[in-house]
C-alpha cells in the first residue's frame, strides 16, 4: 500500500498527542481563528477568508499552531480542506507549523530510551500509544537509532523488533532520512527490516536508496525486501536516474522533496556501525541533501558526467552560502573551513562536469549557481567550453558578464585573440549602470499590471510572478534583488504568509527589504513588523523611495564588482594586442562620471590602449575633478598622455593640463598631469614658459 507523504488524519492524531505540554496562544490569533469559525459556520466565506489571513499575518509560533490543532474540531479541519483555494492552503500552512513544533526534536537520548523501554516491555495499549506519540512528537528522528538497533539479526526479541517496525512506521516521514542511511548496515536482517519498513511507510523519497539496494545487495531477501519497497515508493526501477532527480529536486527545493516540515538541522550519516548526525543551516540543507543523493548516483554509475556535475554544483553552492551567511553576521562556526574543502571536489570533477553543470543552469536559469561555475572555469578551462559559451548568450547579465571574463581570461592565458562576442559582453557589463530590480509575488493581474508599471516609471526592472511557489522559484534564479514585493493573495497552493517566512528563512534572499501589497489596512496591520511596510495603492509606490536610494550592497556590489572585473578584463586583453577591444572604447568612457574606483580605474587603464581623442573630455573632468581620489586622477592623466602621444595635438589640452600642474592638487597628481603635458604637442615657448612657473629652489 502506498501512502501519503503526510496524510491529514495522521496529522491531526500526531498532533492530538497528549505528550505534549505547551504554552497558552496569543489571544488575537486565537480569537482571529474563533471569528474565522463563526463566520465560516455563518456562511459568510469571504470575511472568514479575511480572518484566516490575518491568523497568518499574527504569525503565531508553531507552538501557538499546534494549540489551535488541538483546540479546534476536526470537521473545521476538514471544512477548510474541502473549501480548496486559499482555505486550503491556510489551513496546510498552519498544519505545517503545527508540525514544525513537534520538529523541534532533542536528542534527549534517556528520555528516548524510557520511552522505548516502555514500548518494548509494556503490556498496557494505550500506555505504548502514548509513548510511540511521545517519541513522534518530541525526538522524532533521534529515537530512529534506538529502534533501528532493535531491527538487528541479532536481536532475540522478536515482539520488540516487531514493536519497533511498528513505531517507526506510525512517526513516518520524520524518520524517513536517518532509516535511509541505516540500510549501509552490514547486518543482511536489519537491512531487510528497514525496507518492509520504508515500505510500509511509502515515501517517495526512499525509492532512490530502495532501488539501489534492490540493483547492489548480495542477499536475495534483501533484494525481494527492496524491490517490494521501491516500487511501493513509487519507483519506475532506474536506481541512478532517480538519485539524479532528487538531486535536482533538492537543489531546486522542490517540493516533491523538500516541503516545510521536510527541512532539518542536521544530516545524518552511517558510520562506526551506527547512525550520526551532523548539525547544518538550514541555508544549505537542501545542498547537502542533494550532494548525498549525487554521491550516491556516482556509486551506481562512477562513470557518471551527471552526477560529478551534481556534486561540483553542490559544493559551488555550499561555499557561496555560508560565505553569504558570515558576511550577514551568521555564526557558521568551522562549517566555512569545512566548505572550502569542497572545492577539491570541484578541482577534481574537471573542466568536462562544471561545464556540464553550466549547461543545467542557463537551461533552467540558475543564474547565481551558473555564475559561480563560470568563476571555476576560468581557474581550471583551457580553452572556451560549450558551457561558457552558452552561458555568453544567458538571458541574465550577470552570467553573460562572468561568462566573458572567464572567456577572456582563458583567452589571454593562450595566447589568442577573444571573440567578438566576448568583447561585446566584457563592454555590455563594465558599461552597464546598475539598475534597481524588484520581484512581484501576487496573483491580482489587475493590481500587478498597475504596480510593474510605477516601478518601470521610476527606471526599475520589474520581474513578475503570479503564484508563491513560482515567485520563490524565481527568486532563487535573480540576482540583485533590491526590494520584493508580496501580494495579501499569493495564488497557488502558497500563501502570503510561507512567502514570508521562507523568505526570513533563506539567506541571501533574508536581507533583501520585503513589502506587503494590500489595501486591506486590518491586514496590513497584522503583519506588522514582519515586512518593512506596506503599499496600498499600487499606483502610488513612494513607500519604496528609501529602498531605491540607498547605496549598493549585496548583490548589487556584486553586479558593481562583476563590472569592475569586465573593464579589467578588457584592459588585460587591449595590453596583451590579440583582441581588437576598440568598440568598448565608448562604454568605458561612460562610466568615468558615475561609477566607483573599481570600475573607473581599469576603465581607464583600458582608455590608455584604446582611447582616442573623442575620450579625452571625460578623462579631464575625472583629472579636474579634486573630488575624486587621487589613484583615478592619476590614471586619467596617464590615459591622457597616451592618448595625446598617439593623436597628436588635441585643441586646448596643454592648457587644461597645466592648470592641475600649478594647482594645489596632490603632488602625484600635478606630476602625473606634468607627465601627460609632456606628451602631448607644445612649441618650445610654451613648453619653457611652462618650466618657469614650475620651477622649485631646493635650498630655499
């Protein structure tokens, strides 16, 4: 028989567990919730509707949820999961932070053991009901290596292997990632034990792990065991494509296996003949489950491009979150020095997996992963790869821009010339100016079409998605996000409310300023400080100011630095004399005025071997400028002189120079302009007059 990841009524019997002892609710989401009753038992649906979205909007705690659980009739239950839409969706949400209560499991390994004692050796029902509950809804995870050891050939008691198979399948889905790896077991019974368990318990999940025991045991029990198991975990019999579904499943966060409750603080891992865990982010758990089932699809199949690809990704993404994580001030403890040592398994997986784990992302639009593996190209690619060039013509710029650094890069370093098409890409990112970008979560067509026309009115990119699910999807994929912007009705199975808090939850995406759209003022109320405001009309966006005139960070001092590399880049390549970087000469120029020193200085490093003297007006003003840091006036003076050395005589120009020489600028700036001055064309007269006036007695 095949069940359910989590079906209701098992739901609302865990969660009746008489185990449990929390602390009174908020009055006001409780009170919320009785008006939402009453109004739904009155038929008036649509301000119930109201009611249950302000529930949310209270965010009341999980152990606030599970008291509401308890505390209401199952029928209202089930009333809510018959009405479908947004009723249905409220309703799984606070069943998911009812369930997340009992998710916060301790490894309080006596009480565990006291209460599988009572489960092996009591003869009273209703006394192991309450203890198998206890387990469930208190440790849950942790109390799977006490009843796995039961599940052991050597274990003489037959009544508690079969009490313990027993409890396990009554806790389900919880319990279902540390049985997973029991089944490295060397013990053939409790490896067949495990999958009449997973059998029974019918997770989806299992059916990578099952079908590989089914392809690899030695014992033929096992083998039947598995089989049986698989297929009642909805296996279609290819062990290794399923472990590479998985893991894109999890890097992608997917549902299919990863849902609000199926997020955990730790891994687990067979070792020593036993079952271990290790604590994790939640950041990176979905990478680190993926990373598992990538490893393990290279086991069946170590020949497996897919699965090296996988792993390189993983471990990509591993190391860019926790780094993200400590610059946002996250503790990661020694989880950093442990990452970095991931990247001997981007080393080692080879130009051919991170090129094809490339292909994946500009196929589905994983522009921050993609954008981390064009970076790792350009370390280890010696020549341009598919990949790359693939990702030279990404819908995103920030992968097209790393793309064609990691192109020119392994271009100079050959020798040859860098395509046009890199050089168009080099000069699109360095002289591109950073534009604000916000993301739109909400279903109302009306609203939205109203909202993405005042952002675009203020010269911001509006990026739009009609359902949670979708939005969130999306979020994952763009980069430099500056605001988001969440609708009170989200559509789909996703409330406003799982927006919210997976956007609190996620990092990277945690600091990105979040605002409700609702005219709906009781709502808007309800939520509070959770989002940094709310806009009510969405033809009137001025709440939004603040956010657009701050000053770059994040990933947009990212999208600042990409361009710096791209100036760089083209500077390299102008130096080296393979590549024609002429054409960019004009995008370089254009930054000079508005952007910082880590753009304008390479700019102008490139100015020097490309410019002309169509360019020189935008160097004087940085050279004239003693608002600008002495290191850019420098450099726009060397770009000068060169410029004049190749031109000729350039109209007015001596002039301008020989003001900054005789100002009271910085002397490394007069000498540099006197440097400039010196190459360009002056009749002798000038030039002397020029000398006298910078004449200096040393002994005075």
């Amino acid at each position: 028989m095949i069940h359910s990841r989590r079906t209701l009524a098992f739901a609302l019997a865990a969660l009746a567990a008489p185990s449990f002892s929390f602390a009174a609710p908020v009055q006001d989401a409780t009170s919320l919730f009785n008006e939402a009753k009453t109004l739904l038992a009155q038929g008036d649906n649509d301000a119930a509707l109201a009611k249950l979205q302000q529930v949310l909007a209270a965010d009341p705690s999980q152990e606030e949820a599970y008291q509401l659980w308890v505390d209401t009739d199952t029928q209202v239950w089930l009333d809510l999961m018959v009405q479908g839409g947004e009723y249905q969706a409220i309703a799984k949400r606070l069943q998911e932070r009812a369930t997340l209560a009992r998710q916060a499991r301790r490894n309080d390994q006596d009480t565990i053991n006291a209460l599988c004692d009572t489960i092996k050796n009591s003869d009273d029902a209703v006394e192991r009901r309450q203890a198998i509950d206890a387990l469930a809804g208190n440790h849950g995870p942790f109390a799977v290596p006490r009843l796995a050891r039961a599940l052991r050939g050597d274990q003489a008691n037959n009544d508690w292997r079969i009490r313990a198979m027993h409890t396990l399948q009554e806790m389900e889905v919880d319990v279902v990632p540390p049985l997973l790896e029991a089944l490295n077991t060397e013990d053939a019974m409790q490896r067949r034990h495990l999958c009449m368990t997973l059998m029974n318990i019918g997770d989806t999940r299992a059916a990578a792990t099952l079908e590989g025991v089914a392809a690899t045991d030695s014992d033929g029990s096992v083998v039947q065991a598995a089989k049986r198991a698989a297929a009642a975990c909805g296996s279609q019999g290819d062990a290794v494509a399923l472990f590479l579904k998985d893991g894109d499943d999890y890097h992608f966060r997917r549902n299919t296996v990863l849902r609000a409750f199926d997020y955990s603080s730790v891994i687990w891992t067979w070792e020593g003949g036993d079952l271990q865990f290790h604590e994790v982010p939640r950041a990176i758990y979905n990478n680190e489950m993926a990373k598992k089932s990538y490893y393990a699809a290279m086991s069946l199949a170590p020949t497996s491009l897919d699965a090296a690809a996988g792993i390189a990704r993983e471990s990509t993404d591993i190391q860019a979150k926790l780094a993200l994580l400590a610059d946002n001030g996250v503790d990661v403890g020694d989880l950093a020095d442990k990452a970095a040592i991931g990247e001997l398994a981007v080393a080692a997986a080879g130009v051919a997996a991170l090129d094809h784990a490339l292909i994946w992302s500009v196929r589905q639009d994983d522009n921050a992963t993609g954008a981390r593996l064009c970076a790792a190209l350009a370390r280890q690619a010696h020549a341009p790869t598919p990949g790359l060039e693939a990702a030279l013509d990404a819908s995103d710029p920030s992968m097209r821009g790393e793309a064609a650094v990691a192109l020119a890069h392994i271009a100079h370093h050959a020798g040859v010339a860098a395509s046009p098409n890199v050089v168009a890409a080099l000069t699109e990112a360095a002289g591109r100016e950073v534009v604000r970008i916000a993301a739109v979560i909400d279903a109302d067509a009306d609203r939205t079409s109203a909202l993405m026309g005042s952002l675009e009115a203020k010269g911001v990119l509006a990026n739009h998605r009609g359902s949670g699910s979708q939005g969130l999807s999306m979020l994952m994929r763009i980069p430099g996000v500056d605001v988001i912007l969440v609708g009170d009705r989200t559509g789909g199975n996703t409330t406003t409310d799982e927006v919210l808090t997976t956007l609190a939850d996620t990092a990277g995406l945690n600091t990105i300023p979040v605002y409700l759209v609702t005219s709906d003022e009781e709502l808007g109320d309800a939520y509070g400080d959770r989002v940094a405001g709310v806009v009510s009309d969405a033809g009137d966006i001025s709440a939004l100011d603040e956010v657009f005139g701050e000053s770059l960070t994040g990933d947009r001092a990212v999208a600042d630095a990409l361009a710096a590399r791209c100036a760089g880049a083209l500077a390299t390549l102008g130096a080296a004399g393979h590549t024609d970087v002429a054409g960019a000469a004009n995008a370089l120029a254009s930054t000079l005025a508005f952007r910082n020193d880590g753009v304008t200085l390479p700019a102008m490093s490139a100015l020097e071997i490309i410019g002309s003297t169509d360019h020189v007006g935008s160097l004087l003003t940085v050279l004239s400028n003693d608002e600008r840091s002495d290191e850019a006036r420098m450099a726009a003076a060397d770009a000068i002189g060169a410029i004049a050395s190749r031109s000729g005589a350039i109209a007015g120009l001596a002039a301008d120079l020989a003001a900054v020489v005789e100002s009271d600028s910085e002397l490394g700036v007069r000498v540099a302009a006197a440097r400039a001055l010196g190459r360009t064309t002056m009749d002798a007269a000038e030039r002397a007059a020029l000398l006298q006036r910078v004449r200096i007695h040393v002994s005075e």
